[in-house]
C-alpha cells in the first residue's frame, strides 16, 4: 500500500506540473495523442493474440498498402479499435461513462467483425471461458455492471491508480460480452483517466505476462496490487513523455544517454522499467528527455 501511494503522489506532482506546462499547447498535444493511436491500437490487439505488427497497424490506419497476406479480421479491429481511441480521446472529459455508452465502444469495436454480437451484452446461453476463469452467467451480466459502475463511482475518495485497477478487474472478471472484452475494458481505462482530468495509458503487450499474472492475483485473493503497479507505472510513463515534448528537450535513446551519463545500458534500462528516471518507451523503444 505504501509503494502504491509513493507512485500516486508521483503522478499527483507530475499532473501539476503537466497542467501548468499544457497551457496553450494543445495543438502539441493532440499531435501526441494522435501519434500514439497505432501503438496503443497494436498493442491492445497483440495482447489478444492479433499479427499484426507496429508497423503493419501503421500502414493499415494510413490506408497504405501491406506486402503480406492480413486477414479482413484483423484489418477491421485495428481501424475499428482506432476509431474508438479517437472518439474517446475527443469526447470522455464530456460525456459520462455509463452502460449505453460502453454498448455504443463496443459496437464500434465489433463492427464488421460480428454484427451479431457487437453493442450488446452476452445472451442466454452465450457463455465465456477466460483461461480457468467462467465468467458470470448472462442474466447476471445487467446486475453486475451496474454494480461495478457504482463502486467506480462510490470509491471517489480513492486514489485514482486504485479507482482504475479495481474497475478494470471487476469489468474483465464479469466478462460481459462474447468478444472484445479485454480491448474494450483497456480503453474504458483512458476513458476514466480522461474524465477524472488524468492522461491517457499504453498498456504494452511487451508486459502481457505481468498483466496475465494481475488477473490470476484478482481471481485467487480479489486482490488489485500488481493491477495498481501496471497502471501506476504505464500513468507515470505517459506523464514523463509528454513532460519531455512539453519542456521542449533533446529526446534521445536510453542507449545514448546512458553513454552520457557513463552509465551501464542495463542499469539504465532497469531505472527506467521502475520508473525512477523520466524515460518513456516510445514504438518500442526506451527514450528520455534530456
């Protein structure tokens, strides 16, 4: 707990410091947001087991021509899952978060892909398996979301990195829908970070293992700690890069500053990882401002 509350008092300092650098840099900043919808749209997709590569998801919300054989499927979920990063990173500060709204995300998502199941919840019959976890039945599903939606909003007198992890957990463990679940229930993370005047967060397919392990801790104890540290350090991330375009430094590789510096690439990098350096990973790779 005490870990948890040094991260969020972090967060808490850089917020302030965001807030007061972002007057009049709008424009700077939806230039970032918007560069960052294809490494947030791959990496929701990859953890779902998607093809697709960085690059590839790149080509495909440019409209540009790939050289390999790429499923209508995958097509669809990266362009459908882009549109829905977008209409949230326009529209969550004004439009509440509630059950239509989370069928409106999810019937954008399933598009084209299953219109049979796109922006509804799970039917009679229509049960999901995620890993050894059943998920609830469906007449349990109208109940349980209300519930969880409630809770988010009761628990207002916690701090954010728990506010977010708990609901997370609790979206993903009701599993409402046949598809789709894990990719809407991570954009309905910015949605909330957004609305609660926060930065949106890249949750990297590159940590899937740890993001598996947060799920297993949830369904043995109902515990939320390794959720908290996932979406504690990917917030703080997200604050370090824009901190680092906003105060206008020299971005360079971890590699080079760590030559700089005179310091191992390793312990550089492991700095980075625990988030006690301002370094950021960008497509990939780790950066910092300096």
């Amino acid at each position: 707990m005490a870990k948890v509350l040094s991260v969020f008092k972090k967060i808490d300092d850089l917020r302030a410091k965001y807030y007061e650098l972002s007057q009049g840099k709008e424009q700077l900043l939806n230039m970032i947001s918007e560069a960052e919808i294809p490494e947030q749209v791959y990496n929701s997709n990859a953890i779902e087991n998607s093809t697709l590569t960085l690059e590839d998801t790149e080509k495909i919300l440019l409209q540009i021509d790939l050289d390999k054989y790429v499923s209508d499927r995958e097509i669809f979920e990266a362009k459908n899952l882009a549109r829905v990063v977008e209409y949230i990173n326009k529209n969550a500060k004004d439009r509440e978060l509630n059950k239509d709204m989370i069928l409106f995300l999810h019937k954008t998502l399933m598009s084209n892909i299953r219109d049979d199941i796109a922006g509804r919840f799970r039917k009679t019959g229509e049960f999901v398996r995620v890993r050894t976890h059943i998920a609830p039945a469906p007449e349990k599903l109208e109940e349980g979301m209300q519930k969880i939606l409630l809770k988010y909003k009761a628990d207002s007198n916690k701090n954010i990195i728990k506010r977010i992890s708990d609901m997370h957990l609790a979206f993903e463990h009701l599993h409402p829908f046949v598809d789709g679940n894990g990719r809407i229930g991570r954009v309905l993370n910015n949605y909330l970070l957004i609305r609660e005047g926060y930065i949106p967060i890249n949750i990297k397919f590159i940590d899937r293992q740890n993001y598996y392990n947060a799920f297993k801790e949830f369904d043995v104890s109902g515990q939320s700690e390794i959720m908290q540290e996932i979406v504690g350090l990917a917030l703080t991330n997200s604050y370090h890069k824009r901190l680092a375009y906003l105060e206008n430094k020299e971005i360079i590789t971890l590699r080079e500053y760590a030559q700089k510096s005179k310091q191992s690439h390793a312990n550089v990098i492991n700095k980075a990882k625990r988030q006690t350096i301002p370094a950021f990973r960008e497509k990939g790779v780790w950066k910092i401002g300096v």
